[in-house]
C-alpha cells in the first residue's frame, strides 16, 4: 500500500496488503530482517471492502488500529536508537520495483485506482 525509501532506495517502511498484513520496516543498522517483519494475522484487508488504516509505532512495538479501533500490537525488533532517513520518497500503491500495483475502486467511480493515472 505505501512505502518509505531513503536516498539510496532501500526500503524502510512499508505496508503490505492482504489476508495478513505486514509492517515493513528496517532501520539504519538493518535491523530487523525480512524474516522478522510484524506480520499481523487474522486480519484480512483483502475483503472488498474500504478500511480506515493507521499503523502506531512506539519503542519496539508497532499497533494496528483498523477502522478506528485497536486491533493488535506486535513486537518490532529494533535498534535502540533507531534512524529513519528521511531524504527518499514516499510510494504509494506499488513497490519501486515491483510490476503489480494495488488496484481499487471506488463507489460512483468505475476506473481503479491506480498510481500512474496522475502521469496519463
């Protein structure tokens, strides 16, 4: 859904959809690694349906609140002092280099959503 990369396009923060949904995230020190990304299951955003988001990360912990209510709240391993750099971009709807893009709809509009429409 959305992902944060520094200047040297390394991927530190990120959202990825699904029936499990997964925290992306890797600070200045490479911690954690892919294997130990939050993974918060039981949670289906893949339902067809339209979510209220919003990921709290605080200390080592990251919370999943969907439709404005606190779902979980999964360990995230770390740095102490933990650097997020904040001179990339920001991606919305797809991965730097990933082909797929997330794609929805909207009720009253028939064309999907689709990050490449504002470059048409």
């Amino acid at each position: 859904l959305v992902s944060i990369y520094n200047e040297q396009g390394i991927q530190q923060i990120g959202l990825e959809m699904g029936r499990s949904p997964v925290f992306l995230y890797e600070d200045h020190t490479g911690k954690p690694g892919p294997e130990d990304y939050p993974l918060f299951r039981g949670i289906n955003l893949s339902d067809g349906k339209w979510h209220r988001i919003a990921l709290s990360v605080h200390k080592k912990n990251v919370t999943l609140i969907l439709d404005c209510k606190k779902k979980t709240t999964k360990f995230l391993d770390r740095s102490e002092h933990p650097v997020i750099d904040v001179n990339g971009i920001v991606v919305f709807g797809t991965r730097i280099l990933d082909e797929e893009v997330f794609e929805s709809s909207c009720p009253g509009r028939p064309q999907p959503v689709d990050h490449r429409v504002g470059w048409a």
